[in-house]
C-alpha cells in the first residue's frame, strides 16, 4: 500500500500527457542529414513493482536502469551505422546483467521500407499484444540481434525481424535458439470519424541445431495473432478511443516441448480511452491449452516448459484494468508511470503492478563532413 501511495503522489503531480506507452522507444533514426555524426544518448531508468497472486508466478520487483549510448554516422541520406555500448543494472545487484558491444547498420530502399543489420529496434515491443509479448522485456532483454526489415505508411506497417538468441560452434553442449517474428497492420477504412485495421502478429521460436552435442530434442513453437483494430478520434478533454479483439494461437509443430498440449488458443479483447489526464483501459483474456513462448508470464495457462503437469488446469482467465500517464520533461526525455490492476475470477486472485519510468533519447550533432 505505501508503494501505491507513493506512486499515486507522483501521478498527480504529472500535468501534461501524450495517448498510450509511446515512450518505450529506443533506437529510432535520427535526421537523415548525409554525411554527418551524431553522439545519440539512449537510457530507460525503471522500478516495477509486481504484487502478484497467483499459482505459477510470484510477486518481485524490477529496479535498474539500462544505457545505450552511441556514435551515429550517415553516410549518405540512406544509410545509418550506430557503434556503442549497452550496459543494463539492477539497482542493488553487484554486476551488470548485460554490458554488450553495439551495431547497427540501418539501409533506406524503396518508398518508407528500411532494412537492419545488427541490432535491431523493438520499440513499443513490436505492438505485440500481452499475450505474445511480455512488456517487461524493454526493460531486462538483451539486445535483439540478426535483421529486420520495416515499413512504415498511412496504410501499412510492418515490423519483420528474426532475433539469433544462441550461436553454437560445433561441439557445443547446447542448442542454437532463435526467435522470428512479425507484427504488421493494414488499414481498411480511415476518416476524420473512425479508422478500422487489421493487424497480424507472429512469434516463431526454434531451439535445435546440427553441429551441437545437446540430448535434447529439436522445437519449433509458434504463437499467432490476429482480430480487428479501431481508433476513434475525440475532441476536447477525451482525445480517444482504442478498441482491439484478437484470435490468439498457439502450435508445437515437433511435438517435443514436453508441454501437456499441442495446441492452444485464446481471446484477447482490449479497450481504452485516452484523455488529457492520461489512458485508462480494461484487457481481457480467455484461453485454452495455450503457451505464450514470449507471452506474460501471468497469463500462462502453465509456467514454462516441465515435464510434469498432473492436475493442472488448462485454462486462463483474466481480466486487466490499468491506468498510465506521462509528460515531457524537456526535449527527449520523458518521464511515465502505470498502475495495474489484474482480477483472475478462477480461483478469485487479485495482483497489481505499479511502475515508473524515465525514458531518454537525445540526439547531440557532433560534425557535418
């Protein structure tokens, strides 16, 4: 409770508010002025507390901060190479959970489609739902390597990318891991009044490999996702109105994941109004013998990979309601905060989560060649 009063203080305190967690970005291009440097400046300090109910996850809290800076040259107005450093602690933790090299070669072809090497962006992660994404992954994943291909239009965004998890060399005890996905959305009708899209969201993790010495077997899980979208604009102290229902699915191609199922699928229907004093909004989902291989974890119908599941129960319900506001502090720096409130009817669990973040992306133009 003195958590929630606290972070309750600091909410009100926030005055000023931009629609939805648009401030969990990282990595996004900077002018593309040819044949420049830029210092870019990248940092998500966080405390996320997770007061949790529930059969297969406890309670914790997330403490830390994680900082990327790097140098940014442009060669040409079409291409973007980044070299720095991404270094993530928890506050209190003797050493740094990840304190890893940073590339990326980012190339602009065609009418708004860009290709990259190296690390990738997950801003927003991905526009995955919960279901498929754990949100809290911006915040404690290493950084996404391999490539990624993106487009951006009124009409049409995609966001493909596959994500090299674990290299092996030949001998190696272990498996290679990766995971592919794509979230893309298509819009079919847009006016001043309503706008009514289709997205398509996928999640394909592979652990397998031929040149390792693992005894465990090849799996390929995938995880699907797809419904309607609406956005309706407001004027006024209300600015907006979100709602969203997907069919979610979920597939052990191999059969090998020991998971007491092969196959599952779930609803996931969420609605949200966003106005001058931030976003308030209610999720709900219901599943059946379905595995989120990147999913929240208190959303799970079971809790990882096991062999053993006698008794457990195959099916999920919840229902979320949140609240979360932000505001601009100075240029490139913002400062958020959410409150969560989940409601599990069976077997009448309740958790909650609060959350504050301060988000910075500075770009710093160093010298025009």
């Amino acid at each position: 409770m003195p958590r929630l009063l606290i972070i309750g203080i600091i909410i009100a305190g926030i005055v000023s508010t931009v629609s939805g967690q648009n401030f969990l970005q990282t990595n996004t291009p900077v002018d593309n002025k040819a044949t420049s440097l830029y210092l870019k400046f990248e940092s998500t300090g966080f405390f996320k507390n997770n007061e949790f109910k529930s059969s297969l996850v406890d309670g914790y809290t997330l403490t830390g901060n994680w900082i990327r800076p790097k140098l940014v040259y442009l060669p040409s107005e079409k291409i973007q190479l980044e070299l720095g450093w991404h270094y993530l602690r928890f506050n209190g933790a003797e050493k740094a959970t990840y304190s890893l090299p940073w590339f990326s070669a980012r190339i602009r072809f065609l009418k708004n489609w860009q290709f990259i090497l190296g690390n990738l962006t997950n801003s927003h992660n991905h526009q995955l739902i919960k279901p498929l994404w754990e949100p809290e992954r911006f915040l404690t994943d290493k950084p996404e390597a391999g490539f990624q291909l993106l487009h951006y239009s009124s009409r049409f965004q995609f966001d493909g990318w596959l994500n090299w998890e674990q290299f092996i060399s030949e001998g190696d005890p272990f498996q290679e891991h990766f995971t592919a996905g794509i979230s893309a959305e298509a819009t079919l009708f847009r006016s001043k009044n309503i706008s009514l899209s289709i997205p398509l969201q996928a999640l394909f993790h592979h652990r397998g490999g031929e040149i390792d010495t693992s005894p465990l077997r090849v799996q390929t899980l995938t995880n699907t996702a797809t419904g309607l979208k609406t956005d309706i604009p407001l004027t006024g102290f209300f600015r907006q109105i979100n709602l969203s229902a997907y069919v979610t699915a979920f597939n052990d191609s191999k059969k090998n994941a020991e998971l007491p199922f092969d196959k599952g699928s779930g609803l996931f229907l969420s609605g949200s109004v966003t106005s001058k004093a931030g976003r308030i909004g209610l999720d709900y989902w219901n599943a059946e013998k379905y595995f989120g291989i990147k999913g929240m974890d208190l959303l799970q119908v079971v809790h990882g990979i096991h062999p053993s599941y006698a008794g457990t129960n195959l099916k999920k319900e919840m229902i979320l309601l949140f609240y979360e506001i932000q505001k601009e502090l100075c240029e490139g720096v913002i400062l958020g905060a959410r409150l969560e409130g989940w409601y599990e009817p069976e077997p009448g669990y309740f958790s909650n989560t609060t959350a504050l973040y301060v988000v910075v992306n500075k770009d710093f133009f160093i010298k025009e060649f």
